[in-house]
C-alpha cells in the first residue's frame, strides 16, 4: 500500500520553507501530494497555473510528489484521495494554535490525522507574505524560492 501523504496550502508562492517540509516527508512517506487551494469564486486561473507549474517544475525529477490544485474542502480532497495523514507545519506559537485548530476539526470531520513537521528555526520567519511583499516592492526574492535544476 502506497503511504501518501497530502500537504495543502496556499503556496503563494512555494519558498524554501515548503520544500524543505516537502523533502523532509518524503522520508517518512511514499509520496507527498502538494495541494495547492485556491478559491474559485476570486478566478485567476493564469496565476493559480503558474503556480502548479513551477512547483511541478521543481519536483519533475522526483516522482514521488504530485502537485494539484484544489478548491473544496481541504479533507474532501484527502477522501477523495486516500490519503494517509495531512501534512502541515509549525514555525511559532502563533502557527501552533492554528495548525491545532484545523487539526481538531479534520480529524473530527474525517478521522484523518495531521502530521505536523516543525519548520527548521533558520527558516521558520519565512513567509509567503514577507515574500510577496517583498517582490512587490522589486525586491529581488530568488533566495526564497526552491532553485529549480533546469
Ligand atoms: P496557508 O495559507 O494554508 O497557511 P501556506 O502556503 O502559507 O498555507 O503554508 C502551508 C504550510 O506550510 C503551513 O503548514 C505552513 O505552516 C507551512 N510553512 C509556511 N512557511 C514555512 C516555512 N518557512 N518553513 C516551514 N513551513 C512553512
């Protein structure tokens, strides 16, 4: 039986951070699905494709991570595709509560456990947001993001 592992998010964008949660499953699972979650309703299908597409982009020599996109409920889609366990990750107290929370309520909705990873201290202050927030003021962001072998 293949032990897959399902790791939902925003991904907006997928840093270093991620792929380190990623590499670090990939240990402890046969495979890790990346969900990226978008919400249908706000559209911007070009974008949510760019995304998936550089994540696949990183990972295409590693057969063991597939990369979707979603947007239902973050267990439906676990159901819908046997997963083991949810992934997620904790940098702080302040993600801690939240991760807890969500836990809570998808093991009650599904039985379905979360295996929470702690973010490597040297890159628990990373966040997609400082990220975006940082390019949009032109900064140059490649030391966050995952260098994709060409
Ligand atoms: P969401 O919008 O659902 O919080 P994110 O894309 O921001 O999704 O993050 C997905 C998961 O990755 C979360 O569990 C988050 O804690 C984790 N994560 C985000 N940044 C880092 C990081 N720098 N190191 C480790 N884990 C991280």
């Amino acid at each position: 039986m293949t032990r897959r592992i399902l790791f939902p998010g925003s991904f907006n964008p997928f840093t270093i951070g991620h792929a380190d949660i990623v590499d670090r499953a990939l240990r402890l699972f046969d495979e890790v699905v990346v969900a990226v979650g978008f919400n249908e309703s706000k559209g911007n299908n070009e974008e949510i494709e760019a995304r998936l597409n550089s994540i696949r982009q990183h990972y295409k020599e590693e057969s063991r991570v597939k990369v979707v996109s979603y947007s239902c409920l973050t267990t439906t889609l676990a159901q819908q595709l046997q997963v083991s366990a949810l992934l997620r990750s904790v940098r702080s107290i302040k993600d801690y509560e939240y991760e807890l929370q969500m836990a809570d309520v998808n093991r009650h909705l599904t039985g379905i456990d979360t295996i929470v990873l702690f973010a490597r201290p040297e890159l628990a202050s990373l966040s997609s947001s400082v990220v975006r927030e940082l390019q949009h003021f032109g900064h140059d962001i490649s030391e966050f993001l995952p260098q994709t072998k060409r």
